[in-house]
C-alpha cells in the first residue's frame, strides 16, 4: 500500500501544478498603443507612418494598410499593436536605392480615429 502512495502523490502535484501553469497563459501581454498624426511616405520601406508620438519620434505602421488607406493622411489616429525595431538596408552596399536605417515599427492589430 505505501509503495502506491508515493506516486500517486506525485502524479496528482503534476497534475495541480500543470492546471496552475496552463491558467495563466490566458493573459497575454496587452498591446502597445501609440497616438500620432497619420502620414504617408511615397518611397520607403513602409508607406504609412505616425509622426509626432513620444518625442517627436515617427513610427512605420505595418500589416494595416486597408484600414489606413481609407483614413486621410493628417487626421490624429490611435494605433495598437506590437512595436519593435529592425534595420533596412546593408551598409556595404552603396549602391541601395533606399537609404540603410534603423526604423521603429509597429504591427498594427486596431485603428480608431482619435477625437
């Protein structure tokens, strides 16, 4: 009897311990929002851009160009999604079309026209 004791312990703190761990992934980390006015830029590596948020920094909106292409370009949007940071270009080549920078981006998930 005690030698089933013993792993019949374990198997049901493995059990409790999984249900507490597999709860808590049901939070995910909330979305960076950013509010600026919507530009456009004609040659880049992005074309629509929020120019002005934080300190006068400009960041590239990406994957959202249907729902940015109805709003007009000046109007003050806020935007969701993840931000992050990648570098266009390869310095080596002088040659590049587009100019070699590092760039803020955001993956844009919502749109809303600020009021």
């Amino acid at each position: 009897m005690h030698r089933l004791f013993v792993p019949v312990t374990a198997l049901c703190a493995i059990v409790i311990f999984v249900g507490a761990v597999s709860g808590d992934k049901g939070a995910e980390k909330p979305a960076d929002t950013i509010e600026g006015v919507l530009r456009v830029h004609p040659k880049f590596h992005y074309r629509y851009y929020i120019d002005g948020f934080g300190a006068g920094q400009s960041c590239a909106l990406l994957g959202a160009d249907k729902s940015l292409q109805q709003i007009e370009k000046g109007t003050r949007i806020r935007v969701q999604g993840d931000l992050a940071s990648k570098y266009f270009g390869n310095p080596n080549d002088k040659t590049a079309a587009l100019v070699s920078t590092w760039i803020i981006y955001m993956n844009v998930a919502e749109v809303e026209v600020a009021r």
